[in-house]
C-alpha cells in the first residue's frame, strides 16, 4: 500500500524547520537545500508545497507570529488594561530558548527588510497587528486610571513597542548583561512609572 502523507504536517515541518535554520545560522544560510535537510527531505520534496525560498521564508515568519499570537492570547486571557499590557510586551521578550529564536528570527526578517520592499511591507502588516492590540490595552489602561491619559494611546504604544524592541535587540547582541530577570525588571519599572504620574514624551 502507498503511504498516507500528512501534506500539512509535512509543510509545517518545512517551516519550522527553516525558522530554525534562520535563527541559528543567518538568513544568507537559510537556502533551500540546507532548509531540505534540516526538515529532513529532499530539495525536490519542497518545490510540492512552496513557489520559491522567499515563500518558505515568509511562511516561516508568519508561522512564527501565529504561535506568538495564540500563546498571547491565552496568557492574557481574564486580563485588561495595565496586567493584560505586561503579558503583551513580556512575551516579545528574549526570555527563554523559544522567545530568543522567535527574536532573533524576527532580527533577521529585519535586516532583509531593508533592501525588499515586498518583505517589509509584510513585515508592516504583521507589526501593525501587534500594535493595535497594545494601543487597545493602553486605551483600557487610561480608562481604568492606570495610565495618565497625558499622551494619547497611539503615541504610548509606540514608545512601548520601541522601548520593547530596544531591550531585546539588547539582549539577543548582549546576553549575560541582560538575563531574562533584567529585561523583566526593566519593562516593570517602566509600566510602573506610567501610574506614578511620569508623562511620556511622544516620539513624533
């Protein structure tokens, strides 16, 4: 009898396994022969599911943000306002193994970014996601008092999401002066600020 193959299972195995190569060995390593034999297939078996490399690494990238988006998801489940916006901006933290590869692909998504207009203007569209759920716990933040309302929501989670992206960046290029127990400490103390009374200055 010929073997049932799961196509689906397959094309997630592809995925991930190109997600691993690019955030262990860079974006230039991430060729279709290397992704093949990561994921343990030949190079022929991965023309059956992508058009090209750019469409496994986009798979890869959007892959990436789903499971980031459900494991969010579900951590802030029951949560609002200023608890619900700790758990939004900690999860894009470099805290552990599977946060640190989630990071460090997306660094490199960053680095490609800059010289294919097709791949940042995805990138746009998948941060523009994440952006409009912090303004919305930032809107519910202000109106449950724990946020000053001195900035508008919009301009406060662009600060956050820099200050966010800044200390993980950090932490990815400079590990052991940035352990997960620091990057936590330092997005507190900045959510803490915020019901103290400090105004922040927008950015733009």
């Amino acid at each position: 009898m010929p073997r049932i193959v799961d196509h689906d299972k397959r094309r997630e195995e592809i995925v991930a396994a190109a997600a691993r190569v690019i955030s262990r060995e860079g974006m230039d390593a991430a060729t279709v022969r290397r992704i093949a034999l990561e994921a343990g297939y030949s190079s022929g078996v991965l023309d059956h599911y992508f058009h090209d490399k750019d469409d496994i690494l986009l798979s890869a990238l959007r892959a990436s943000h789903a499971r980031i988006r459900r494991r969010v998801l579900a951590a802030m489940e029951g949560l609002s306002g200023l608890a619900a916006l700790r758990v939004l901006l900690s999860d894009n933290l470099p805290i552990d193994d599977q946060r640190r590869d989630e990071t460090r692909l997306e660094m490199q998504f960053w680095a490609r970014s800059i010289a294919d207009e097709a791949l940042a203007s995805v990138q746009r569209t998948e941060a523009d996601e994440l952006r409009r759920e912090v303004r919305r716990r930032v809107r519910e933040a202000i109106e449950a008092g724990e946020w000053p309302a001195s900035l508008p929501a919009e301009h406060a989670a662009d600060e956050l999401l820099t200050f966010v992206d800044g200390v993980s960046v950090h932490a990815v290029l400079y590990p052991a002066d940035y352990p997960p127990e620091r990057q936590q400490a330092m997005v507190d103390e900045f959510l803490a600020a915020a019901p103290a009374g400090r105004e922040l200055t927008s950015l733009s």
